[in-house]
C-alpha cells in the first residue's frame, strides 16, 4: 500500500506557521528560513508492510550581520572610550579593526 509520510526535526520541532507540506507530504516547504532551521530533517516512509527512513541535513548560510551596530563616539582629550562591534553570520565573521584605515 502507499505509505504514509511524516515529517520531524531531529531535537526540536518543525518550524512553526512556517512549514508546509506538497505533493502528498513528500516535500516539505519552510518559508522565511532562519540559522535556527539547520539541523537534521527525518522523513519517515511508513505502511503496514515496515518503515524507512531518510535523515537530511540542513545548514542555514547567512552573511555578516551587526548584532550591535557600531556607533560615533565624540570624546575629550584624557576621557575614555569604549567601541563595541558584535557582528554574526554563518560562518562566523572575523572582526578587525582599523584607526585611519591602519590595523591597530
């Protein structure tokens, strides 16, 4: 008989309001990916005859982004001052930073 097909994320839940399924559960469908939809995805075959099963792995790719964007900082002469620059992306982004466009 045709099987059943179901759908999990392994250690966690399927993306909420984002998931859909097509053409008869064998596609699965995310909308708005975020780095938290990788991991591993089980599709799951089953029918009275036995089960199989498919394990596909996901990983989300993103470009650097600022977690906190830099701002000017407007300082006297003996104060002091801190620059905070907290960027994210997968891979993870290298941070350097450069004082007249010299890397110190």
């Amino acid at each position: 008989p045709t099987p059943v097909i179901r759908w999990i994320k392994e250690g966690g839940e399927l993306p909420a309001n984002r998931t859909f399924f097509e053409n008869f559960k064998k596609t699965l469908k995310i909308i708005d990916v975020s780095e938290a939809d990788s991991g591993n995805y089980k599709c799951i075959a089953r029918n009275i005859l036995g089960s199989v099963h498919h394990v596909i792995s996901v990983t989300v790719k993103a470009a650097p982004y600022w977690i906190t964007a830099p701002r000017n900082l407007v300082l006297s002469p003996g104060e002091d001052g801190i620059l905070i620059c907290r960027a994210n992306g997968n891979p993870k982004p290298s941070i350097s930073w450069l004082a007249n466009g010299v890397p110190i």
